[in-house]
C-alpha cells in the first residue's frame, strides 16, 4: 500500500499485513493442532489453521473484527500500522492470540520479539468502511450508514486483489484466497485521542470488515520469517501493491529461561 495518502483514504483503506490499504462449535487449540499437524482443512497448510474453525472460540471473520478494534484503539504515536522497525508490534497484545501489524500502503520490514505459545492472525490483505471512516451518503450529513453498501465495499475492494503471495520460513502457504473472512455484520471501533486515522476520539457504529487472513498455529521458540506480498490493481485507491517482511523471534516463558 502506497506510503503517503489522504487522511480520508486511510480511514477507509487497510489491508492485512503491510497494508491496511491497504473460528459452530468451539475449538479449543489442542482440538484444532491435529488439523495443523495433518493439513486436513487447511489447503495444505500445516501450521496454518483451517479457515473454517474457530480457534480459542471465534470464526477468521470474528478475529477480523477484533484485529481491527486492537489496531485502531493504539494512538498514532505508537501504533504498529505506523511502525517503521516494529518497536511497536507489541502494542496492547493480550489474550492467547497475537495480532500481526500492517501499514497504511507502502511495503516495510519489521523485526520484533513474541511470547512462545500464541497463535498468529496476520492480515493479508484487509479492509475497514464504516461511520468516520467512509460514509454511505456522504452529501447527506447524520445520514447513518447502510451495513449492506458497506460491505458490498469492502467485498469489491478485497476482489481486486489479483497477486497473494506468503512464505513462513521459506515454504509458500498455498490457496491464499482460501482464507477470506469478513466480519459477521456490523461492529463499534473505539478511536483514542490522537488516532492513527486522524478522527476525534469516541466509539464509532457501524463498521464492517473483508480480507485475506491467516491464523497460525504458535511458531517454534526461534527465530522466524514471514513475508507477504500483494497486487490490488483495481481498488478505490487504484493499484496497491506492497511487500512486507516479519522477522519474528519467539522466547520462552520468563519461568523457562535459564
């Protein structure tokens, strides 16, 4: 995704993992590693859980949702979106599954370290409209937004992609496109004072995400490399194509460490 744009463009544009132009039963992650480990359900993919689980008890599209809600409550000045070096991948991370950072258009290369034992939703390519982000009726104001025009959006815009490519330590993960999910309706984002997307702070509805994700299974302790690579020549930004590069290093637990 390209490195400089309007601020409306950010508001509305962000896709997985360098851009942001840019799982009914539930699966607890011991039920769902025997997927990982066979590759059944997951494309052939092992290491990368099936789009159709729900891993820790949300769907791909209801981790979508909350991706977003995380990203766009960090303020501007340590937002990992933002992050040059990803001194700030571990921005209000919590819970057992950690969030993978994009950009807001240009490619970027990033290096920081995890806790051992969590899963990975990385955004491939992903995403957001909805209210003070992307108004349905924008010449009529207060008028509020129309869920399904919203996500007829978002639909369009992840269409466009025509170029997928992630590698997970050299191994290509196949049938990105098998990895779509777009949030289950409608949901609030909360911005901060000092938003990454420059609107006042307050809780925004509705909102809607689309996208390309991956879940993975929790990497090794060790070092680790991800790299995404992504060409959408017909977005409502025009072509966004961008690389972006994770050097992961994975730690044990303090109490593991000698």
């Amino acid at each position: 995704m390209k490195s400089s744009m309007t601020t409306q463009i950010k508001s509305f544009l962000t896709r997985g993992l360098t851009p942001t132009f840019l799982l009914t039963a539930v699966l607890s992650l011991g039920a769902a590693s025997s997927a990982w480990a066979d590759g059944k359900g997951n494309q052939g993919n092992p290491g990368v859980l099936p789009p159709q689980s729900h891993p820790y008890g949300k769907s791909y599209g209801e981790w979508a949702a909350k991706w977003w809600q995380w990203v766009l409550s960090i303020p501007a000045d340590r937002n990992p979106l933002t992050d040059p070096t990803g001194a700030f991948a571990g921005e209000d991370q919590s819970g057992p599954v950690w969030f993978g950072a994009g950009t807001f258009g240009g490619s970027a290369e990033r290096s920081y370290t995890m806790p051992a034992g969590k899963a990975i939703f990385l955004p491939v390519f992903n995403w957001i409209f909805g209210s003070g982000v992307f108004d349905c009726n924008p010449t009529v104001p207060g008028v509020p937004c129309c869920v399904p025009c919203l996500q007829a959006t978002a639909a369009a815009n992840t269409e466009a992609a025509d170029i997928l490519e992630v590698s997970i330590d050299g191994v290509a993960v196949k049938n990105v496109r098998a990895y779509r999910a777009a949030s289950p309706g409608a949901f609030p984002v909360t911005y901060p004072e000092n938003s990454v997307i420059g609107v006042a702070a307050g809780t925004y509805f509705p909102q809607v995400a689309d996208g390309y994700w991956l879940m993975l299974a929790p990497l090794a302790k060790g070092t680790h490399e991800i790299r995404l690579h992504v060409r959408a020549p017909n977005t409502s930004n025009g072509l966004i194509e961008f690389e972006v590069i994770h050097h992961v290093t994975v730690t044990p637990p303090a109490h593991d460490r000698h």
